[in-house]
C-alpha cells in the first residue's frame, strides 16, 4: 500500500500546534487539538499592487531609499523648463509629504539609507558629478565628494556601509567606490564596465548588479555577484536591458522595469527574481517604464517600492508595490 511518504518523500506528523506558514512549506501535518484536520502550507505568486502616485509631476530617474512604508524619493529630471529637480519627499505607505530640498539639483544619481539617514552622491548635472550629500531626517548637508564624477551607477549597502558600482563618467565605468559614512574610497572594479543596471546589496561587502549598457551592447543580461573581495559573473537575466530598478541581497534580489531592443513597445514591465543562483521570471508591473526609482529595505525582497520612470507614454508618477510569496495554510478535513 502506497504511503504519503513513499509518495511525497515526507512524512504525515502530528503537531501541538500550527508552524508559520512559511516554515511549514513542503510539510503535511495533523494539529493535537484538531485531529481530524489535515493540514499543508502553500506558497503563493509573489505580486505587484498600485500605491499612492508621487505628489510631483511625472518625474525620471530620481532614487528611493527606505522601505515600502518608509521611504524616501529624491531629485530626478523632468521636462523644461524644470530640467534638473532637488524635491525630496517622504512615503509613509500611503501619503507622500515634500520635505527639504537637496542642496544641488541632479538625476541619475546614487542613493542608499533609511527615510531619516540617507546619501544622495554623483548624478548628472551639466555634465556627470561627484557631489555627496546626507540626510538626517531633517535636512540634507554636504559631505566628502566622491572620487570619480558618475552618473547612472548601481547602488548597495547602506549610508555608513555604502558601495556604488560603475555607472556613466560619461563612458561606461567599471570603477566601485565605499563608503564609510563620512568618505568615499576606490573599491574593487566590476568585471564589465556598464552603467544603468539593477540590483542591490547588504552592504559594501554584499552586493549583485546585473544588465545595464555598454557602448556595444545596451541591452546587456550579465549579472555579476560582489562578496568583498571578488565581483563573480554568475547566470545571465532572462531579459537583456538596462535603465532597470532593483532590490534585495545576494540570495535574494529583484529587478523590473528597463529599456528593451528596437520594437514596440521599449518600457518593460518585466520583473525577475534572483535566489541566490538564478533569475527567475516573476509578475509583471501593472506600468512599463524604464528609469523609476527602486528602494526594498535591508532584509532581501519581501516588500518593496517603484517610483517614478520614464515610458512609451511620457513621464510617470505612478507607484507600485511589491510583495513577495504569500504563504498560506490549508485545512483538509478528514474522518
């Protein structure tokens, strides 16, 4: 006779009481107190929800920091006259507030931290920058500029344990750079030079950047893993693009949005997930865009935050939400 376990490979236990839903993935069990129920966990899609759309007009390649219930969203560029901006405003989930400006008005830009400790460093100006500025909840001052003028680079880490990864000096760089919380230092270079790609990391020591663009490839599917001593090139996205948001830790990353090859259309929607050895195709964003602000928080891809963008249609001020897998438990009543 057939068991579960010769089935399954697990076995049917009984439990004093139910294990999270997350824990209990790939498990069957009976509950003490309910012995007639049997019970499993499920783990759902992870998914895209519409948050509250930035008080400002459409705006692009301005930078999020923060959580999805606490973030902040600063600078950007937007049509002329206004060009350049330095609006920074706060998200507590469900209203955006304008707060300070930043000091100097820039887009492209590399930002890392919390919605009250933030560093706001490089973007493009007139011509790239090495600007650094922090926030302290209140106001933004300015600090040690960094050592290579960029824009477009790709963010990880935090505002005392910060590392920005290549980007636009104009050409594309492959140059990294730390930063300790008062002073910007050259890092350990990427194995390919590219700019505007996506990602994220812990911090100066952790950290993945993938796709983004060369002069001869600008829809570029490398992904490239940093572990403090040694950036490794590890399986390509699914999609070639670049102009990307992104989020997460090593083991746990997400990328979205971006700018696809020649057709129609050129804003994606596409989103993938990265478990620590590949990307995985994940739900799509309700907006396609390229160019919005990204922002997850330190603890991987449970939760996040889009911004912002460019599109096929014009500028976007449209807001979206990420929340990953669900887990869910079921009860099957047996007699």
């Amino acid at each position: 006779m057939a068991t579960y376990k010769g089935i399954k490979g697990v076995k049917v236990v009984t439990k004093a009481s139910d294990p999270t839903a997350s824990e209990a993935v790939g498990t069957v069990w009976y509950n003490s107190t309910s012995p007639s129920a049997l019970k499993y966990s499920i783990q759902g899609a992870g998914a895209w929800a519409s948050g509250t759309n930035t008080s400002r007009s459409g705006t692009t390649d301005a930078k999020l920091s923060g959580t999805q219930t606490a973030a902040l969203y600063a600078g950007g560029y937007a049509p002329a006259p206004t060009l350049r901006r330095d609006e920074t405003e706060k998200y507590d989930g469900t209203t955006w507030t304008e707060v300070n400006d930043l000091n100097t008005a820039r887009y492209a830009s590399w930002m890392a931290g919390t919605q009250t400790a933030s560093v706001y460093a490089g973007g493009q100006i007139t011509a790239p920058s090495a600007l650094s500025e922090t926030w302290d909840g209140t106001c933004w001052t300015e600090t040690n500029n960094i050592q290579t003028s960029r824009h477009n680079p790709g963010v990880a880490g935090t505002q005392t344990n910060g590392l920005m990864i290549a980007g636009q000096t104009p050409s594309p760089t492959a140059a990294c750079e730390d930063y300790n919380g008062t002073s910007w230092s050259t890092g350990t270079a990427i194995n390919t030079a590219r700019y505007s790609g996506g990602g994220g990391g812990a911090s100066s020591t952790s950290a993945i950047f993938a796709g983004g663009a060369d002069p001869s490839t600008y829809y570029l599917q490398i992904s490239e893993t940093w572990n403090g001593s040694t950036w490794t090139e590890g399986n390509n996205l699914n999609t070639g693009r670049y102009a990307l948001a992104g989020f997460g830790i090593v083991t746990a990353a997400l990328v979205c949005a971006g700018y696809l090859p020649a057709g129609s259309p050129r804003d994606a929607n596409n989103t993938e997930t990265y478990n620590g050895t590949s990307w995985v195709a994940a739900p799509t964003m309700g907006t396609a865009r390229y160019s919005p602000g990204g922002t997850g928080g330190p603890g991987g891809i449970s939760s996040g935050l889009i911004a912002g963008g460019n599109g096929d249609s014009g500028l976007s001020q449209a807001v979206e939400e990420w929340n990953d897998p669900v887990y869910t438990i079921k009860t099957v009543t047996v007699s």
